[in-house]
C-alpha cells in the first residue's frame, strides 16, 4: 500500500513562533476647540484649511463661535472647511480631545469630562499645584505641545514661535525708534551715507538667529553674544555670512551696549533666565536706546525689565525705551495660528490613522516627551520636581 502524501513540507510540520500582528485600527476623533479667555490670547490652534484636512479624513471637529475671530478667521470660514461651530462653551469641553493654546484654567477643567485627553500649552512658570491635582482628579490624560519632540530630536512648535518671536523682536524695535512713537528718530534700512542702526543680540539660540536675520536683512550692524561656541558658529553658518560674536564678557558686552541703538535679549536658562545685562550696564546706554527682552517669558536677562502688556508695551528706565510683552508672537496672531496649526496637523491625522492616542503614543516617541498627564498620573520628571508631587516614567505605564 503506498504511503499517502503529506499536503505539508517536512520543516512546516516543526513547531512554529507564534506571530501576533498588531492591527491599527483607523479611529474617528472628536476634537473640540474652546476660545481663549485669557488676556490678549488671539491665537487659535487650527486654521480653516487644517481643519478641512482633518474633516475631509473622517473627523469631527466642534468649534466655540467666535475662536477664530482674534486670528481674522470667521465662524463661517470654519463651517465652510467642515467645522461645527456652537455657542455652547460646556458642549465644547465635552468633546473627548481638547485643543488649546492656552493651558485650561480651573473652571474649565470643571466642564471637561473624566478621561479626556486635552493638547495645549502648559506654561509651567505660570502654573500651580492645583492645576494639576485638578488634571489628576479628573484622571485627564494632557500633552504639552512645546515638550514634544520631532525626528530629529527638535522641539517643533517652540522653534516656530522662537522664529516669530525673533523677527518680531527687530520689527517692535523699528516701531518703537520711529519719532511718533517718542524714540530716538532712527531707521533701519542703511541708507547711502548714513551710519547703520547698531543692534547687540545676547543669546545665539532660534531666537537670536532669527532677531540677527532680520537686523541683517534691513541694513543693521549686529553684533551677537552667547556662551556656546557651538551656538556663535551655528549662526555663523546659518547667517551665511560673516558677523560678530563674541562669549559674554562684562568688558565686550559693555563696549557693545553704549555703542547700540536697540539690545534684544534672547537668553535662556534651566529655570529661570540668567540675568546678563545689570542696572549699571543699562545706566550706560544710549538715551533713547531701545531694549527689547524677549527673555521675559522667563524673567528676563535685563535687570532693569519689568513684565508689561500689549496696551502698555514700554517703560522708560535711565532714559532706555524698554518693552517687556511676553508671549511676543500673540502679536501676530494669524501668523502664529498657521504656525502651530501645521506643527497640530500631521499629529492629529497620525492620531486618527493609529487609532487613537493609546496607540500613537505607543509608537510615537517625540508625542510620548509631550506627555505631562497620563489617565491622571503625572509622567514628567520636571514638573513633579517643581511642584513637590509624585511622579512615574511613562515606560512602565504604556505597554
């Protein structure tokens, strides 16, 4: 009798590693985006486009009426792109993903449901312990945009706004020097026989590069200090050009600021801003010299800054026009919209595409760093330090 053939070869009848496929289930998210209430906030984190790109993929996205208006973008812009726009703000907070520029405040913590997940700011100078029990109580899963990372290792949304804060910068301090503004008459712009406007930059950072683009760009003479080597080549590099840089030295540092016309501070710390500029280098500035501390998000690096507002932008100290607005870009607030509605975009789709947050932060390392709150356990490292409060590594709580 012959032997029946086997439908199977010899090595696929041996025992085999079981293969377990993960299925990414598409997912419809329900975003619900609140206007901001606090004071000279007229940013909003989506434009018209970025929401029909979001809407034409499947979601849902609930506008409170009138959020788009601080950034020139009308109700009806938003409802032609796919948006639903309600006056409702509670209705808003119920949605299960919260956008924001601004971090929540307590009463809007108050209307959001348990397990939401909210993508904001999160401000930690202008934060309190509270805030976060709050976040905790109602086990709120919260990203902070300026925390999360891209591919290359970059903090996206605080470079772009570090570009619209450093252009600004040069821009404030042209408007604040025009006679009609009581500055010193002069203008940018290197007219033939006249001596250019003298412009000294402290720190070599998003912000000092992008402040020293511009100066350069409308005929300015700068002169840029850091103390990272690395930094002052950087810029050397990403100016194409040629200028001066110097480490902080108090004797170069005070040469440079009698000769100026207009001092940006760009410095940063761990903490807090380290204060560069002391009362007595100021004392020796020009008068009508310009100061702009784009620092003072942080505390500034001019001893002499104090925090003013968009009403009230400058103070006057030894004769020096000081302007001490934080939260420069709010300026231009369209302009900052389109910049951090194309860094929110990409992550929303991607969100969607994982199947939801759960999963994207699964593969997503650059979101996971984004991640402060997760199900209301704190997972960041800095701000439980900063705040006495408990703290677990994220790691161990995504599988």
């Amino acid at each position: 009798m012959s032997q029946a053939t086997s439908p199977f070869s010899k090595h696929q009848l041996l025992p085999q590693e079981e293969t377990l496929e993960v299925f990414r289930q598409k997912g419809e998210l329900f975003i619900g985006i609140p206007k901001e209430n606090q004071y000279q906030e007229k940013r909003i984190c989506l434009t018209p486009d970025a929401v029909n790109a979001i809407t034409s993929n499947g979601h849902r996205i609930l506008i409170e009426s009138g959020a788009g208006e601080g950034a020139n973008y009308s109700d009806l812009d938003y409802t032609q792109a796919g948006g639903e726009i309600t006056k409702d703000t509670k209705k808003v907070f119920a949605c299960p993903l919260i956008l924001k520029v601004e971090p929540p405040t307590l009463t809007e913590i108050e209307y959001i449901n348990p397990q939401t997940v909210i993508i904001s700011a999160l401000q930690i100078k202008t934060q309190y312990k509270a805030y976060f029990e709050e976040l905790a109580r109602k086990r709120i899963t919260a990203i902070a945009f300026e925390y999360i990372r891209d591919e290359e290792g970059k903090y996206p949304a605080v470079r772009s706004l570090s570009e619209i804060a450093g252009i600004s910068s040069v821009l404030i301090a042209a408007e604040l020097m025009a006679a009609n503004n009581n500055g010193n008459g002069l203008m940018f712009g290197n007219i033939s026989g006249v001596p250019p406007v003298e412009v000294v930059i402290i720190g070599a950072g998003t912000v000092g590069e992008f402040a020293a683009r511009s100066a350069i760009g409308i005929g300015a003479n700068v002169k840029v200090f850091d103390n990272s080597i690395t930094k002052l080549r950087n810029i050397q590099t990403n100016l194409k050009q040629t200028v001066y840089t110097s480490t902080i030295q108090p004797k170069n540092l005070l040469k440079a600021l009698k000769r100026c016309d207009v001092a940006i501070g760009a410095t940063r710390g761990k903490d807090r801003s380290p204060v560069v500029v002391s009362s007595t280098m100021v004392e020796h500035m020009k008068k009508g010299a310009v100061i702009i501390d784009v620092s003072i998000d942080t505390g500034g690096c001019f001893e002499t800054s104090e925090i003013t507002d968009h009403n009230k932008p400058t103070r006057k100290k030894y004769d020096v026009i000081h302007y001490g607005v934080p939260n420069i870009p709010s300026r231009y607030p369209k302009t900052a919209s389109v910049s951090i509605s194309n860094i929110f975009t990409p992550y929303l789709l991607k969100i969607g595409e994982d199947g939801g947050l759960e999963n994207s932060l699964r593969f997503d390392k650059g979101l996971r760093n984004g991640l402060y709150m997760y199900h209301g356990i704190l997972t960041n490292k800095s701000v439980g330090e900063w705040f006495d409060l408990q703290y677990s590594d994220i790691n161990f709580l995504i599988f």
